[in-house]
C-alpha cells in the first residue's frame, strides 16, 4: 500500500490512499504499514502541524515507518529539512520500528 500526504493535490497513479490534514496522515501511519509514503510539507493553513511533523513522530517511534520516504513538496525550506529527517530514517529504520514495537507492547 501506498500512502499520498497533500492537502491539495491529486496523488498520480500508485496510491491506494490519500491524507489531507495531519490528523488523518497520523491515523493511517498509527493503523498501517506503507511501502511508500509521499509527503508534502504544508498540510493546511499556517500554523497547523506539518510533513516535518509527521516524520518527526515517525523518528520518535509514534508511528510506523515506511519502506520508501518521497518528499514531493514546494515549499524549499521544507522539502530540505525533511529530506534531511527521511534520510536519517532510512538509515536507522530497523531501530525505529524497534522502539515504536516497544511502545506498542507497553
């Protein structure tokens, strides 16, 4: 399964499910296990939580980390930092998915 985070745009062809606010990406990265996850940066208005964020939560073991991180946002200042955070969670995937089993355990 893939999963499509934009709060505007049509995902292309290959996604079985789409979040539009940080509320709903949330839940589906709580409830499921993506192969690919595209994110954008700017989830709604200023103010409102990011893309960053979701991949924050998922370094900090809140939620499931996928196999394939895509940053397909236009804001640059956020498609960099959090290509900065999808590469550092790539490369420490298996402890991740470790310390958020053990949270789910506790």
């Amino acid at each position: 399964m893939n999963l499509w985070i934009d709060d505007v745009r049509e995902p292309p062809p290959g996604y079985d499910a789409v979040a539009r606010t940080y509320d709903d990406a949330y839940r589906l990265l709580q409830r499921y296990q993506y192969e690919t996850v595209s994110f954008d940066h700017d989830l709604g208005d200023a103010g409102t939580s990011t893309g960053y964020d979701l991949l924050c939560a998922i370094e900090a073991g809140e939620l499931r980390c996928p196999d394939r991180i895509l940053i397909h946002s236009m804001n640059p200042v956020g498609h960099r930092i959090m290509r900065l955070v999808a590469e550092r969670l790539m490369e420490r995937r298996a402890e991740i998915e470790e310390r958020r089993r053990e949270r789910d355990a506790s």
